[in-house]
C-alpha cells in the first residue's frame, strides 16, 4: 500500500491495512472520498505489528462501522473522531436493524438490537427523543426519533456524541450535564445534513 493510497477500514481487513501503514511508517492514511485519518490520533502512529498482521486494536479488530463519509462533512470542520461518530451514525441509520426499530414504532412495541456492536433499544413510552445507556454502549430510542428522518438522524448523532466524548463516567454535576447535551445537540444539528 503506498502512502495515503485511499482504502476503506470495513471488514476483517482493516486491522491489516491499519498494520501495513504503520509497518511502512505511515502517520496517516486516506479512506474513501478523501477523508484523512491521522493514525496519532488513534494511537497508532509508531505501532509495530508484522507486516500484514492486525494490530492488537480491541475493537478495531473487528470495526463496527465503516467510517466513511461524504466529502462535505470531511471539509466542514469536524474533528477526525466527530467525522468517525458521523460514518458510524450513517451505518447505523441506513442499516436493517434500524428498519426494524421504525417497524416497531409504527407497532408501538418495545424491540433491542444490535448495530455494529451498539445496543439500540426502542420504547414506546420514552418521553424523550433518546437516551444515553453508558453501561450497555448503547442508547434508547423514543417515537418522537421517528417523527422525521431529521429527527431520527439528529438523535443517533446526538447519543453517539454521548456515548464518544462524554466525561460523565465520574460523576455528573447539572453543570457537566448541561454543557454535554448542549454540545451533543450542536455536533447533531451540524452533521445531520451529512446523513442520508
């Protein structure tokens, strides 16, 4: 693989691409549609693995999500991890468990799947648009998500954000709460436009 050749980090071939750019001594590396991934920031700038070996990556071993997005968000000022958080929300709402989740809204019943290792959980009766599930790397779903692709598409960013960059695992105060949903519904209603 030559530098900043552009490969998409999906399937069991990630980890080995991963590998091969930082055996090559690649700091970075381009995914489709030209959106760079600076491997520092993953903490993999330097790593060693043998050559088309994977990386001991935990969870990058076997990716959830394929990181891809549209080259608008790429150019819209979003940070590495927030253009991350928006390729997992796009294959998160354009996948068939999320089709399934508005089958069980339009039933009105409760339904749980998984989505690329997140647990989604839909209930009927959740007076909210969604909430965090911390502990089960996942978040709830309530029916006003499915009042419009808008909505449904600003909630997923919203509680991906949370799950991603929130601080609260040690406590919450009002103060950390009310800064971590307010920044959460900004980076929702800026990304929602790079969703289908």
């Amino acid at each position: 693989m030559e530098r900043g050749a552009e490969i998409e980090l999906t399937g069991e071939t990630g980890p080995t691409l991963l590998s091969q750019a930082t055996a090559r001594g690649q700091t970075g590396i381009v995914i489709g549609n030209g959106v760079k991934v600076d491997l520092s920031t993953l903490g993999l700038a330097g790593a060693e693995a043998p050559l088309g070996q994977p990386l001991g990556l935990g969870s990058l071993e076997t990716p959830r999500f394929s990181p891809i997005v549209d080259a608008g968000a790429a150019e819209s000022g979003f940070s590495q991890a927030e253009l991350g958080v928006i390729g997992e929300a796009k294959s998160i709402v354009t996948s068939p468990q999320m089709a399934d989740l508005a089958a069980a809204h339009s039933a009105g019943e409760s339904m749980t799947v998984n989505i690329g290792g997140r647990l989604v959980q839909y209930e009927p009766g959740l007076p909210a648009s969604g909430m965090t599930m911390f502990g089960e790397n996942g978040f709830l779903m309530g029916p006003e998500a499915f009042s419009s692709s808008l909505e449904q598409n600003q909630t997923v960013l919203h509680e991906l954000y949370r799950l991603n960059f929130s601080n609260s695992a040690g406590g919450v105060s009002a103060d950390l709460a009310a800064q971590e949903t307010k920044a959460a519904a900004d980076f929702a209603a800026r990304a929602a436009k790079h969703l289908p």
